[in-house]
C-alpha cells in the first residue's frame, strides 16, 4: 500500500509518481505507476504499486500511451500467467471485466488464485490458437491484450480478433521476437508481424519498450473505425523508433 499523496492520476484511474514526469521511467527502486483496488469486503480501496520492469503493459503506459478503456471496459488478456498486470486491468475496469487465458497448468493454479478474491477477473485454461473453443465464454471486448511466447503471435491476435474484437476495439499486442526466431534479425521479425497484422487491422503506433529487450508493442484497432480515431498516427505502418 503506498500514499496515494505520492501519486498523480494520469488517465482511467492509472496513477504515476510526481517524481516521474510522463513518458520518462524514473531511477531503479523507484515506484512509477499504481491503480487502485477496491477491496470485497467494503474496507477501503488499496493503493497498489505497478511495476514497469514486470509489467510490459506499465512500461507502454510509461512511453505515454494510456490504454484506451475505463471502469465498464470487456478486457481479453492472452497470456495473463499468474495474473499480476491481469489485476491492475482488473482496478481500472471496476464495473467491467476481464477475461484471463493461460495454458499454462502449472501458472493456471497461481491465476485462478488471484481471480478468486476478484469477481470481475474470469480465468479461462485454454490455447490461444483455438478461439472458437473458449467463444462461448468469451462476449465482445473493448481491448485484447496480448503477450504470448509463441511462433505465430500476429495469427493468434487475429484470431481473437475475428471472434472477440468490437468493430471500434482496440488490440495491445506485445512482439516476442525471439519466440518467433531466434536467430533472424529483430527489425524483419517486427516488420513481418506488423504486416500480418496490417492485413485485417489498422496500426495505430509501435513502441520499444524501456528494459524489454526484442520486445515491440503494437497498438492497433478494426479498420470500420480507423478513418474516426484521433489517436491514430498515420505514420505508423512499420515500427517506429523510439529510445
């Protein structure tokens, strides 16, 4: 828990420290980010410390990119292990929920832990590749998040997409280059899976990500809604460099 005096909210109930202006990661040891979390048993609310060195979706937020939902949202996270970015998702979307896939049996009990003191975080044990076998657990979502180490990760994202994506929602993937290959030039793994994905979706920017090394963030969304979207950056059809 941490004094919520230390902190300014910056956006759909995310906080950051006064001490880190945004889109700058303060020193090692110092608490960047931090959501709320109302306790069940009416005692309060928690102020939790979010971590961007164990967080890739904290370190995006760091580089200035908010995700776009709010307390009703329908989150889809592919990949959520033990759950722990799950539950900041979790804090923002209060009155919505999230929907929590791992394949993992082994990580699926530490998940299924943490859902069960949360009742809007829905743990779902299946692979990812295969959406149709989850569809019927799954409605329409705000964002799909995605961070998964495996081979074909834009395929899987589109998938998902095809199934659980609302016509104006919106998909965070996070690019494991060296799942896909280890041994290929990283810029020609991230400029193949940006491709993929700019067959079904529009990208609305790419982002390096501070102390995630190989690892490329794409923000992309249904392109029914792209030509409305004022976050959209046109420039945006390969990765962009950033520090």
């Amino acid at each position: 828990m941490n004094d919520c005096a230390d902190y300014t909210e910056i956006g759909c109930g995310i906080y950051q420290s006064q001490a880190s202006p945004a889109g700058q990661a303060s020193k090692a040891g110092q608490t960047q980010l931090a959501t709320v979390s109302r306790q069940e048993d009416g005692g309060g609310q928690e102020f939790r410390a979010w971590d961007f060195r164990h967080s890739k979706l904290a370190a995006l937020i760091l580089k200035g990119f908010v995700p776009p939902i709010n307390e009703s949202s329908l989150v889809l996270y592919l990949g959520a292990a033990s759950g722990s970015t799950a539950s900041h998702i979790s804090d923002i979307v209060q009155n919505g929920l999230v929907y929590v896939l791992e394949f993992s049996p082994t990580v699926m009990k530490k998940l299924i832990s943490r859902c069960e003191s949360r009742q809007n975080m829905i743990p779902i044990f299946a692979d990812a590749n295969h959406p149709e076998r989850y569809s019927y657990l799954v409605d329409k979502v705000d964002l799909i998040y995605q961070d998964i180490a495996q081979r074909n990760q834009a395929e899987i994202a589109l998938a998902n997409a095809e199934y659980f994506l609302k016509d104006d929602g919106y998909l965070i993937l996070m690019i494991k280059a060296r799942s896909i290959d280890s041994t290929a030039d990283t810029k020609e793994i991230f400029k193949k899976e940006v491709g993929e994905l700019q067959k079904r979706l529009f990208i609305l920017k790419t982002v390096k990500l501070p102390g995630y090394r190989d690892h490329l963030a794409v923000i992309a969304r249904g392109r029914s809604s792209a030509a409305t979207d004022p976050t959209a950056d046109s420039t945006a059809s390969a990765p962009t460099r950033q520090p």
